[in-house]
C-alpha cells in the first residue's frame, strides 16, 4: 500500500505526511460557506426547512479536498452546490455570478476522477454538471 497526499496539496512535513491546506481554506472562505439571508426567520428564532429539503443536502458536502492554485476543485464546488440547493439561502444569484468564471468552475472538464476517488462514494461531478447547467440556465437546476 502506498500513502500519498491528494493531488495538488503540498507536502510540508514528510515523515507524517502534513500537508499545506492554507490554500484551500482560502478558497474555501470565498464562496462564503455559509447560510445568507436577508429575511428575518418567521418565529424571530430559527429558520426552518421541510424534511424533503434537508434531505437533498445530504453527501453534499463531505467530499475530498482540492488545493488548485485558481480551480475550485470539487470539493468547494460540491459545497457551492450544497448552499445553492439550500432552500433557506438567499445569495443563489451571487453564487451562481461568483463561480461563473473560468478558473473556478469551467476549469473543470468533467471527467470524473473526483468521484472515483472520492473516498465517501459521493458524486461531485454530479453536483459540479448541475453547477454548470444552471449557471447556463440562469436559475439553480436540481434533479
């Protein structure tokens, strides 16, 4: 068996395999990973979501990670598509504006290696086809 880090992280301490993730989080913390709204919750509490629209978040964003130097990779993308389904979230437009770019989502050219060594058998070139067709589509495509 051979252990090795995931393409395009750099080693930064070889006997223990230590890797830089700077870069990722970077790039993690400009899709703004997180619920934006605008609308005050209805109870002043909480906001809330049927059990059908939670559910489609599931294996939407446990995915492996990606260190490009501009590319996304799946792993931010899979999370851009996990917010963009949310049905509490508010930014779907700025989302699908600030990845429309070359070097973020078109970079990719879905062959799918992702998902095969996505060690949680989730589907990112899944989640990054439907990024794809609804920055096309101008509105958030779901199955």
């Amino acid at each position: 068996m051979r252990v090795a880090p995931l393409p395009g992280f750099f080693v930064i301490k070889a006997s223990d395999l230590v890797t830089d993730m700077s870069h990722f989080f970077a790039q993690y913390k400009q899709i703004k990973p997180y619920l934006q709204t605008s609308t005050p919750p209805p109870d002043g509490k909480e906001y809330r979501q049927s059990k059908e629209d939670r559910a489609r978040l599931d294996r939407l964003y446990e995915c492996i990670l990606w260190n490009g130097d501009k590319y996304y990779g799946p792993a931010v993308l899979l999370h851009i598509y996990r917010w963009m389904v949310d049905s509490r979230d508010e930014a779907k437009e700025w989302r699908l504006a600030d990845v429309n770019d070359q070097t973020k989502l078109w970079r990719c050219k879905t062959i799918g290696n992702c998902t095969f060594v996505c060690p949680k058998g989730l589907a990112p070139s899944k989640a990054i086809a439907q990024i794809k067709q609804s920055v096309v589509a101008g509105k958030v495509v779901t199955d």
